[in-house]
C-alpha cells in the first residue's frame, strides 16, 4: 500500500510542477505582451490633431504676423 501512495504522491507532485510551469509561462508571455503594447503605445505619435480656430477659442483672428507684431506693440504701449 506504501508505494501506491507514494506513487500517486509522486503523480501528483509532476502535475502540481507541471501546472506550475504552465502558469508561469503564460504570466511571463502576458507580461512580453503588455510590454510591447507600452512600448507600441508610447512610439506611435501618429495621431492627428486639428487645429482649433481663432475664433473658436475667442481670439481675434491674426492676419500674419505683422499684424501680431503692431497688436504687441500697442500692448506694451497700453502696459
């Protein structure tokens, strides 16, 4: 009866380590995983942006940049 058991302990104990084993490396492929996705994520700088308008923000919209040059001049001369 003695090496039944420890036979069937022994079989337990390959499959416990087995188990072990599988587990540990889905973790370590979830974790690769994850790391490309950051590192994919932080790289792709390919979005888009609109510009907002002027106006939408409630500025007064800028004719070129001699036009910005004499509004900060008469600003100064205000301050």
């Amino acid at each position: 009866m003695g090496q039944y058991t420890t036979g069937l302990l022994q079989t337990i104990q390959l499959e416990l380590d087995w188990t072990q084993i599988t587990i540990l490396g889905q973790f370590m492929v979830t974790i690769s995983i994850l790391r490309t996705l950051l590192a994919t994520e932080a790289t792709g700088t390919k979005y888009v942006h609109s510009k907002v308008s002027e106006t939408e923000l409630g500025q007064q919209p800028c004719a070129g940049a001699t036009a910005a040059a004499m509004r900060r001049e008469e600003w100064k001369k205000k301050a």
